[in-house]
C-alpha cells in the first residue's frame, strides 16, 4: 500500500533533485524510497555502511535483460 508523505524541503534542493530523477529515470518518490530501504538495510547490518558510490549503483541492473549467458560469452570472446 501506498501513503503520501509531505516532505518540507529547500526549493533549490527540490529543483536539484527533480534534475536528478530526470537523469536517472526514476521519480522523486522512487528515489526517496530507494534511499529509505537504504538506510533499513544499514540498520539490519550494524556498522556497515554502503559508500556513496555502490549506493548509486543500486537499481541500476532493474529490467536488464542480460543472462549469465551473455556474461559468459563477453569473458570467452574478451579473453580469447
């Protein structure tokens, strides 16, 4: 189920962020929530931390359709 939640933010930082969802084809909420999960699974996992760079990574493979297949034949044809 989903529940609207009203978010107060800096109208630049609203603008910046809007920017961002364009370039990353996701809404605003989608990434809200992305981060929300987030930060669950830091909690689930004490004193781990995802560094910012694996954290924009995550939903990036979301609807590729690349097999294990395929991986397995770009090593045989790149390490021909």
């Amino acid at each position: 189920m989903n529940t609207k939640l009203t978010l107060r933010l800096d109208d630049q930082l609203i603008r910046k962020a809007k920017r961002y969802s364009d370039r990353a084809g996701k809404s605003v909420s989608q990434i809200v929530a992305d981060y929300f999960s987030l930060i669950d699974a830091e909690e689930e996992i004490p004193g781990t931390e995802i560094s910012p760079r694996v954290r924009s990574l995550i939903g990036g493979f979301k609807g590729a359709t690349t097999s294990e297949e395929d991986y397995r034949r770009h090593l045989e044809e790149k390490y021909r």
